[in-house]
C-alpha cells in the first residue's frame, strides 16, 4: 500500500514567537523535531495556546497519530518516527498520519522503521542546509500491510524481541561507565604514587639512592637555560604556587609547564597565506583528540619562512586544544608522532616542546586525569563562564613531577591497564553495532517478504 493511501498526512507551522499570547501558559504539547527522541510522545519541551492553533499553521493531531521527522540535518543517518499519546499540535519540520481504522498505529510505526534506509534513500533530497522528505516521492512509497488480525501478533513479537535487546543494550551502557571510572581511577591511581612502588620506598629497600623529582626540575632547568636559542636575554621561568596544591608522594615535586619546556602558539588563517609559495600541511583543532591523532583529512596553508622556527612540529610535542564548546573537550591533548614532516599548527592548537621529550607520556596522563583535568578548567575558566586556554595558561598548569625512573614504570603500568581497557571498549561497540544490526534483522524479518 502506498504511504499516501494509510491516512491523510497533515504538517505543521510555528506560531510566531513575538506573540505572547501563544506561548504563554500554553498547554497543548508543540512537537519538533528535538522532541522526537522516543518511540512515544508524551510531553514536548514548547506548548502553545488554543488562540496559537486558530490563528498559525500548526495543526492539531489526535492521540495514535504516527508522527516522523520530515525536514532535518538528521534525515542523512536516521528517520525518528513516534507515536502522539495525546493530542499535539506539529512544527513545520513534522508530518503526521492518523491511519484509517484497519492499519494500527504501532503497526505502521514499526514499519515506517524497517523501511528506514529505502525512505531516505529513495524519499530525500538535499536542501542548502538540511536533508528533507520529498513529500510527492514519500507518499508513494509502498509498504506492506498486515491483515488486521495478524498486525497485533506481529507488533507484539516485535516489541517482546526489543525488550530483550533494550535489556541487553543497557547491560552493554552499565559496562561501558564502568569501564570509563576503571580508566579515571587507573590515572588517578598513577598520578597519586599508588600505582607502582616509588623510588623513594624501592631505594629504601635497596639501600641506594635516586634523583628526586626536585633535582629531575633542576636538571631541566639547567638544560632549558643551556640551550636557549630565543630573543633577548634567558628569563628564568616561575616556579610554581603551591600554597594550594595537594602534597605529594615522596621523591616528588610540582613543576609548571612552562619550566618544563617552551610553549607555542600556532598560525592564524587570513587570505594572504594563499598566495606564499612554501604550502605546507598544517594540524587543526579536528586533529587532536585524547591521546588520539585523527590524520584522515589534512589542510594546507602557506607559510612565510620566517615563521617555521615556531610552527613546526616535531615528534615528541604536545598539542594542546585551546577552547571548545564542550568544557569537557577543554585542554584535550596528544603527542604529536611526527608521521607528516613538515608539518606546522593553527593558532587553536598550542604546541609545548619539552626539554626532555621522554617526558611527553607523563605530562600526557596527568593533564589526562581527575588532577590534571582540574587545573586545566581552572586555569580555562573566565568571569564570562567562558571556557578557554592561551599559551600563558597552558605554561602556568601545574604539573606533578615524580622521579624519571618511577614516570616510566608508571606509564608501563598505565598503558597495560589502559590497553586492557581498549580492548574490552572495542568488545562493547561491537557488541553495540551487532545489536543495531540484530534490530533491523528482526524488523527485516517482520515485514518483508
């Protein structure tokens, strides 16, 4: 049966916003697209008046009505469709069907979703902006229709089907946050001296001797004054407040960032890099991620000669993102693998190239855990509540400084953990794709042939 014969489709319209009368103290549920987000609508984020039905281009919808998004950027990867538990009225992105006596509505629901991927294959077209419902191509789409007896036995297998993979679905989400707190709480363990044995207390054993996290600071002081190659005269870097900072194991110290090595900011885009003869690959903010380089698509930008001492970058720097409208994605980093050579950063991504490279893994996961994550949005925060870093924030983080020795049993321990941890994540997204293909087999199964 043809979509267009299963009831009359009816779509919608926004009352107008500068009204008051229509939104204020409304009480009838205003669907759009952000409300379809389950297979029932009970309550919508917006409700209007009576007066903004009489007078816009909303239309009201009785209870059982099938409801699917006809106008959205999402129409590229999924077509939400839901059932009105109550009288609605519909925005403009919105079509609705009551169907005629012998379809269910539920029935019809399921099968508008089985028939997910041929809709938007055969059913959409592209606008400027966002992906929509070719309506005339829509309505002719055929789909099959169950005797109405058959339609309830189908609608309840199909449902007793997806309770079990809901069930297990859940599971899969209960052991993916479970292995998110493993991940914090191994980094947490690393970064408070529980992880490994320290060098203080295996010494003490041994009745030997260790270079202290203060004299590991020195000596990198030492190093960075030595081979200095900036303008004007050696500034010797602050060392860090610590009137406020958690104490720490023992054979430890704190350290800024900015003592542990030189910190960088990247280039600027303007038109006038197009018409620089020296075109080199340049990393983004879409590069860097976690502990993660994203190499897939790299941009090219001219760059003037005199600006490749700073750009650069070398295998061993940190990358570090500056801003983000997530505060979470705050100060994300990784460890640049020198892979692209040359390769130079934008301006959003700050670069630190550190006295001792072998150090990059320490920093890496401190700056990564529940401590390190703490400074970081405490140095991003603003007045405005805006979150963001510059190279002066970034030089100012703290950062523990255990002895070398006991950074690189650490890092080994952490990568094992973590690397475990990896391995059980890939397990559950697999296991996450099996079910979305298991849902489509048994919606397959229910209504083709």
């Amino acid at each position: 049966m043809p979509l267009g014969e299963v009831g009359e489709w009816r779509g919608g319209g926004t009352p107008s916003k500068t009204n008051p009368s229509f939104w204020k103290s409304g009480n009838i549920p205003w669907v759009s697209p952000k409300d379809m987000k389950s297979d029932v609508i009970t309550d919508t984020q917006d409700h209007i008046t009576e007066e903004a039905v009489r007078r816009s281009a909303t239309n009201l919808v009785d209870a059982g009505s099938v409801l699917l998004v006809a106008r959205s950027g999402i129409l590229r990867h999924t077509l939400p469709v839901a059932i009105a538990s109550r009288k609605v009225a519909l925005n403009q992105d919105i079509k609705a069907v009551k169907p005629r006596k012998e379809i269910r509505s539920d029935y019809l629901a399921w099968v508008l979703k089985a028939h997910e991927r041929e809709i938007l294959h055969r059913c959409t077209k592209t606008g400027t902006t966002v992906q929509s419902l070719e309506l005339p191509v829509f309505l002719r789409f055929e789909i099959p229709v169950a005797p109405p007896e058959e339609q309830p036995r189908i609608v309840a297998e199909i449902e007793k089907q997806f309770t079990r993979l809901d069930a297990g679905v859940a599971a899969l989400r209960r052991v993916q946050a479970s292995l998110k707190r493993y991940r914090a709480a191994a980094l947490k363990a690393a970064c408070e001296g529980c992880l490994v044995p320290t060098e203080a207390e295996l010494t003490k054993a041994e009745g030997s001797t260790y270079e202290t996290g203060e004299q590991l600071l020195a000596r990198i002081l030492a190093d960075r004054r030595k081979n200095w190659h900036g303008r004007g005269k050696y500034k010797e870097p602050a060392a860090p407040d610590t009137a406020n900072i958690p104490s720490l194991p023992e054979g430890w110290a704190w350290a800024r960032l900015e003592q542990l090595g030189i910190t960088y900011g990247g280039l600027t885009k303007n038109p006038k890099r197009a018409k620089l003869p020296n075109q080199l690959p340049y990393l983004r903010v879409a590069n860097v991620y976690a502990n993660e380089l994203r190499l897939n698509e790299i941009e090219y930008i001219g760059v003037a000669d005199s600006e490749l001492e700073k750009l650069l970058v070398r295998a061993g720097d940190l990358l570090i993102v500056e801003g983000n409208g997530s505060k979470d994605q705050i100060g994300r980093l990784a460890i640049w693998d020198g892979s692209i050579d040359p390769c130079v950063h934008q301006n959003h991504l700050i670069k630190v190239r550190l006295v001792s490279p072998a150090m990059s893994k320490w920093i890496l996961y401190w700056l990564q855990s529940a401590g390190g994550r703490h400074f970081v949005e405490l140095v991003a925060s603003s007045t405005s509540g805006l979150y963001t870093l510059s190279v002066n924030k970034v030089g100012d983080l703290p950062i523990l400084l255990p002895p070398l020795a006991e950074q690189t049993r650490i890092i080994a321990e952490v990568e094992r953990r973590l690397s475990v941890i990896d391995e059980l994540e890939a397990a559950v997204a697999a296991s996450f794709q099996r079910a979305a293909r298991l849902r489509q087999s048994i919606l397959r199964r229910a209504f083709h042939n």
